[in-house]
C-alpha cells in the first residue's frame, strides 16, 4: 500500500465534498492508493487556511500554482468556476499530474478542447467528477441496459430540474451571469452525462433556452432559467430532456425514464436508492413496475453498508468517484469519464446553444 498526495485547488462547497471523500474512500473501499491531504488553495490566505483546519490538509496557499508545483502532491482535484478550469489543467498535465476536475470542464468548447488536447498529449489520468451517475442505482441501469434487459431501446426521456431560483425575489448572483452559470452550463451537463452513459452518443437535437425572469434583486440575468431539447441518439432511438432552475418544488430532479421494446427502466434521485423496472413477460394481468432497492449486490454498494434497502446517500457517489479516480491512477488506465467524455458532453452543450439560437436542427 502507497499514498499518494492530494492537491485541491477551491475549497468551497465541492472542495469540501472532494476532500471529505478523500479522507474517507481509503476507509470505504480500501483503495491500494491511500489519499494523503496534502495542499488545499483558495482565493485568499484566510479562507485557504480555514479549509486546512477544517478539512485536515497539511499545508494551505492563496496560490493554486504552488499547489501544481509541489513535489508531495502526486495528484490534481479542481474544484473552481469553470474560467479556471483550463489554465489549471493544462499546468497540471505540464507537472506531469493526474487531474480530476469538476463537471463540465472548460468555460467554453475551446476550453474543453484544448483541456483534452493537453490531457492526452501528458498521457496523465484524467477525469471529470460527474457523481450522479455513481449511484448503485444508475450503475444497476446501465448494467441492465448492456445486458438487454429491456430490449432494443427505443425512447429516453431525462430531467434535471431543481428550484433555487423559481422565487423571482431571489437576489442576481454570480449564478445568473453568464451561460457557463446557467442552466445549460450547470444543470444540463448532469442528464446530458446521464444521457450519454446510458444511451449513447447523440447525433441531432434542436433545442430551446427561456430566461423566465430577465431581472432580479441587484441586476439583469444574463442567462438561461431552462432548456429544452428533442434528441436523436446514434442508436436510433428518440429522447427528451429538460433541466430547469425554476421548477418550483423540485429539490434534486434528477431523473430518467427508458422504455424499450422488452420493458422499461425508471429513476428519480430524490429516491435515489430505488430503481423501477418493468419487464415486459408473464400474463398480462400481473406485469408491472417492480421497485428494486439498492443493496449488496448492486455496484459500489457493499463497502458502504450490508443492509439491502438501507441506502447511500450524495456524499457516498463523490466516494465512489474518488476510488474510481485513485484506481485509474494506481492502474495507470482511464475510468470514465475522462476528459474526452466530458468534452462530448460539451460539444452537445455548444449545439444546443446554436440550436436556440439559429432555431434549427444541429448534427452532431
């Protein structure tokens, strides 16, 4: 068993969540790579070393550089705003690091571009910290959908709809400026993530964004409150999806709906240890949605708790991710999503964008 130095650069509500699965995944999963807390960064010397303190790191930097630099930290977690991002991971790659980097990379298509270009050209593990998908759950589905569980898959529909700011009182922040903060820029990487993990690749869409409230407390919104898209995946197949900040009620709608000529799948992760299936076989008088509860003989499931229905929660997915990460670098091979995945997950953003703005179908 080896250690390996973690770097953080951001230590606000992600940093945390990464340094705490940090901390905790060599416990959890009894990874061959044990994290150490090394050096966390933050945008000024006060709040960086108040993360150190709280979080258990050894050292604290207003400078994410000295973070890169430093011969203890073996690997790079980006927890920023997306305008960082870039500049971060390409010193990262240049130090010969691996990086994690929070969704959805770069603040723009150029970014994520030259993001992959520099991770692939360092031969440097890479990743982006899309959690969501890591619930046993998911992991279930997508087992079920390789297995052809359903059959030939033939409908997707996904959401991602939450309600932060449906009160139009809400004050203007930084949240409503700009599109990499709105919702295509926030919500929709998530289900466009799911979407790709479960479906595969999209070839056409055409979409619409709506700012529902042009003005807050403090200052315009420069940005989208929701998104709508029709999609076309490779396979053939139709879909739907939505992301929403204004959907007044809904807390965590992150959800799925797959339906495929043997039967169908169904998730919610406001419930997020629970999976529905339906399988299309028996008389017809007794089929049904059967809900399945997560437990020990689903994926990732066991090192958390022996308990069938007993559940995992939003910090357990980021632990998931952070033995995903630690074993593609003490295996020296990728784990999904690398950088290039994330980068698909971009370009889909970028014709969405010219979608509603050109008002027209785009290929992808």
């Amino acid at each position: 068993m080896t250690d390996i130095g973690i770097g953080m650069i951001g230590g606000g509500y992600m940093g945390k969540a990464h340094s705490v699965a940090m901390a905790a995944v060599g416990a959890v999963f009894d990874t061959r790579l044990r994290p150490r807390l090394e050096m966390i960064a933050a945008t000024s010397a006060e709040s960086a070393e108040r993360y150190r303190k709280a979080f258990g790191y050894q050292r604290a930097t207003a400078d994410w550089r000295e973070v890169i630099d430093d011969p203890r930290v073996g690997a790079i977690i980006i927890a920023t705003p997306q305008k960082l991002h870039r500049e971060i991971a390409e010193a990262a790659f240049a130090a010969g690091k691996p990086v994690m980097c929070e969704k959805p990379m770069g603040a723009s298509l150029a970014d994520a571009e030259a993001m992959v270009a520099a991770a692939e050209a360092s031969g440097q593990v890479n990743m982006v910290a899309y959690n969501y998908i890591r619930t046993p759950a998911s992991q279930y589905a997508r087992q079920l959908l390789r297995e052809g569980a359903i059959g030939e898959i033939t409908w997707f529909r996904g959401e991602n709809a939450e309600d932060f700011l449906s009160d139009p009182e809400s004050p203007a922040t930084w949240r409503t400026e700009g599109m990499a903060n709105g919702t295509i820029g926030d919500l929709a990487p998530h289900m466009l993530n799911a979407a790709l993990a479960l479906m595969g690749p999209i070839k056409s869409l055409v979409a619409e964004l709506e700012t529902v409230h042009h003005e807050r407390p403090g200052g315009k919104v420069t940005n989208d409150d929701q998104v709508q898209m029709m999609v076309r995946f490779a396979n053939g197949a139709m879909g739907q999806l939505h992301s929403s900040r204004i959907a007044t009620g809904r807390k965590m709608g992150y959800a799925y709906e797959i339906h495929g000529t043997k039967g169908a799948i169904r998730f919610d992760q406001e419930d997020q240890n629970s999976l529905w299936l339906y399988r299309a076989t028996g008389p017809e008088a007794e089929r049904g949605y059967t809900k399945i509860l997560t437990g020990p003989a689903h994926p990732d499931y066991r090192p958390f708790c022996l308990g069938p229905g007993h559940g995992t929660g939003y910090q357990d997915q980021i632990i998931i991710e952070a033995k995903d990460f630690l074993e593609a670098i003490a295996e020296g091979t990728p784990r999904w999503p690398t950088f290039r995945d994330g980068l698909d997950v971009v370009r889909v953003i970028h014709a969405a964008i010219e979608s509603a703005r050109s008002r027209t179908w785009q290929d992808l």
